[in-house]
C-alpha cells in the first residue's frame, strides 16, 4: 500500500530564507507527483505536476524534484515570503487514486 | 471560467441523518474525483467518477456513494451519518488525470453533532 509521509510537519523561518519540504513514498510505481499549497479551509491550489518520466519541475520561485527509485521529492521555496505561509502537500497518482502526505504547516516570518 | 465550484460551503447535521453535497467541474473537464480531509491530514481519496460511472474507489464503505450527470457535475452522498465524517469535502475535476494537474475547488466544510 503506498504511503506518503511529509517531513518537517510544520517549520517556521524568517522572510528571506531559502528551505525545503521533503516528501516520500513507499512504492515507486507512480504516475505522477504534485505539490499542491493548502491555506486554512480552503481547497487546494496545484504548485508543480512531475510526471514520473521527468526529474524537476520549476515555477518562479518554486522548485520540486522527484527520485522515484529512492522514493523522494523536494519543494525547494527561494527567498521565502510571508505569502508563502500556508500548509504545503504532496501527493502522488496511482491507478487514478491520489495519495497524499499529511504536509507541512509553513510559517514565514516578516 | 468559475473553476471547480461546491455547494454548500458549509452543513451542519446530526448523526445518523444523510447528506448530499454537489460539484460542477471546471470547463472542459469531464472527470470528477472526491476527497475527505479530516482536520490536520491530508485529503483521501474516496471515489472517482468518469462518463457517469464510478471508474475507481477508495476505502471507504458503502455509506458513502455518488453520481455524475451528464453535464459532469457530480453529488456525494453520505448516509447514516458518523461524528467521524466530520470533514472537509473537496471535489477536483480533470480532463486526464494522468496527463494534468487536477482542479480542486473550495471545499464543502460538514460537521456531524
């Protein structure tokens, strides 16, 4: 059964610093992985889509890199913003199923 | 383009009644797929819906069933409600969710007293 675990569970970092949110998965037979952002009840709003075939994919300031033989991705955020502040989440596809990671809660601080 | 739209934003019922919640896909997509998010996890899947059929589903019982109409909206229903279904229901609709990122929209917030 695939599981998908997200580490830290919640980070906080001053305005102006680069991190990274990690993100794994059990089986590598996947389709795809997405990181979505999730702001307080509210839905999700899709970041970065790789598909199993590709290593990374970059949007501004985004980064995300996918290794499906060690069963891991990376969200590389550069010079973080206070807008940034939200809970971040990763899923990955399988058979139409997507299984997602519990994410990481992000605080950044002006 | 509305995007993924869901009604009712939020519902209040009490055990053991049933409920219906709605999605109306983005345009030009035709797939529909419903999530459970309990407060602090991800979302989990529940089922998808496709060409009006349930194409895939999760785990989870029988109480929980849906629909697709041929203008590709969808319903979820759940019945013999639990306090355990407490949750946000998001709904994200494709057109190939292999080959694009899925449109989740807002969220229908349902709480079971």
């Amino acid at each position: 059964k695939q599981e998908v675990t997200q580490i830290p569970a919640a980070l906080s970092v001053p305005e102006g610093e680069n991190l990274v949110l990690n993100c794994s998965f059990t089986d590598s037979a996947i389709y795809n992985l997405q990181w979505f952002r999730q702001d307080p009840g509210k839905g999700l709003t899709s970041l970065l889509l790789i598909q199993s075939s590709q290593r990374e994919q970059t949007s501004g300031r985004l980064n995300a890199s996918l290794d499906k033989s060690s069963g891991r991705s990376t969200l590389y955020i550069a010079a973080s913003q206070p807008g940034d502040s939200a809970t971040y989440l990763c899923a990955v596809e399988v058979d139409n199923d997507m299984r997602f990671g519990a994410g990481t809660r992000l605080t950044v601080k002006p | 383009d509305a995007g993924v739209t869901q009604s009712p934003t939020h519902l209040i019922k009490t055990r053991g009644q049933q409920v219906t919640l709605r999605c109306s896909p983005k345009s030009g997509h035709d797939t529909v797929s419903w999530y459970q998010q309990a407060l602090g996890q991800g979302p989990q899947f529940i089922f998808q819906y496709y060409e009006e059929e349930e194409r895939q589903r999760g785990n989870f019982p029988d109480r929980f069933s849906g629909h697709q109409f041929p203008n590709y909206s969808s319903e979820l229903n759940v019945n013999a409600l639990l306090l355990g279904d407490s949750a946000l229901y998001l709904c994200a609709s494709s057109s190939d969710l292999r080959a694009e990122t899925q449109y989740f929209g807002p969220g229908t917030r349902l709480l079971v007293l």
